[in-house]
C-alpha cells in the first residue's frame, strides 16, 4: 500500500454524520501515525469518525490512548469479525488479526467508553448464533450481518484444494436459505441487530432507514 498523498494533503471539511475511515484499506502498524495524523486532523474540525477495522490490537491501543481526553466522544469504533473459528478466519483473510486480538480490542474500546459496533458482514460459518451472543455485550452501537455478496465473481478458485472447498462447503451451507431464516428469527428483535441488503433481500425485509 502507497499514501494517497492528494488525500493526505487536502484541507479537512466539517461534514454532515459520521464519516467511514478507512474506506479503502486498514489499519496496520506501519500505517498507523500516518492515520494519527489524519484523523487528528479531521476531528479537529469537528467531525465525529466510525473507525472500521480488522482490528490489530496494538493500533487500537494506540488510537485509544491517542484520542481519549480529546475525541473520544467523536469516536465510533466497528470491527469486523466474521467467525469464532480461527482456522476459518485465517482462510478468508489471510494476514488480518486473530480472533483473540479481534474481542480484545473490542472489549478494550468498549471499556475505555468509546462507542463500539461490530461489523458480521461477511460471516462465514453458523457460529455467526454464537458470535452476536458473545459480543453484544461490548457494543454500544449496533452489529451489521450480511452475506458474501457475488461469490461466483469474487472468489478465485482456481487451484483449490479439497481442503479449500471445505471451507466454501460451510460457508455455503451456513447461507441455505432455511439458516438465515433461524438466524433471523434468533435475533429479530434485538435492537442491536441491523440486517445488510443481501440478507434484507433474500427474506424480503423492509430496508433500514438510514443507519450508519
């Protein structure tokens, strides 16, 4: 990954809600005073960030600690956690933080008093049921589950395994239209549950009403 130095350089703008950081890559050791430096900036003038993250526990530590007395009510933070299963995770996303690492930084944020949300979209396996449970807790804002969208298109499988295909077999049975039904019936009315289009579209649900 390279700078976007046209981003970095441009003058901060007050905008209307929350504003996604980062949009088109993540938060990594060597990025990290780099994403300081802009997001000191941006708060600067008054706007209020969501943070979205695989979360590396160290860079939340940091942007905690960094933030806390200035902006730490400015301050959403959603990380991404798709599965309880290590093994599965690492598949999925190779290189991004362990599970462990994920729910520590989460429960860290959320003690801290920052504002915490968790992102499930996309989730790979059906201890999805699980995962809400355990994290609910530690989230003060809302939980985001969505499908894979475009698998077909998205995912390259050439020279799989048959250990590989192991892994597209659950995440495929865990998106069989009779389990997103139980897992919607499990949670519809928890008001921490926000619902993604290709989950809001394979039930026929009403759309959300502008949720961040």
């Amino acid at each position: 990954m390279k700078p976007n130095q046209k981003t970095l350089s441009e003058s901060p703008k007050n905008l209307r809600g929350r504003i996604m950081f980062p949009s088109s890559h993540d938060i990594f050791l060597f990025n990290l005073p780099t994403v300081i430096e802009y997001l000191a900036k941006w708060f600067g003038v008054g706007n209020e960030i969501l943070i979205t993250t695989k979360p590396s526990f160290e860079c939340i530590k940091t942007i905690c600690n960094e933030f806390y007395t200035s902006y730490r009510d400015k301050i959403t933070f959603r990380f991404t956690i798709g599965s309880l299963n290590d093994n599965i995770l690492k598949f999925w996303e190779p290189n991004a933080p362990s599970l462990q690492e994920r729910l520590a930084s989460l429960t860290l944020a959320y003690e801290l008093g920052y504002k915490t949300s968790i992102s499930c979209e996309p989730f790979f396996d059906q201890t999805i049921f699980y995962l809400v449970d355990i994290v609910k807790s530690y989230v003060s804002d809302v939980i985001w589950i969505g499908t894979m969208n475009h698998i077909n298109l998205r995912v390259d499988t050439g020279g799989w395994s048959t250990d590989d295909w192991f892994y597209m077999g659950v995440l495929q049975e865990s998106y069989q239209h009779k389990n997103i039904e139980i897992l919607y019936n499990k949670f519809k009315n928890d008001s921490k549950i926000i619902w993604k289009d290709s989950i809001r579209k394979m039930l026929n649900l009403p759309g959300e009403k502008n949720i961040g």
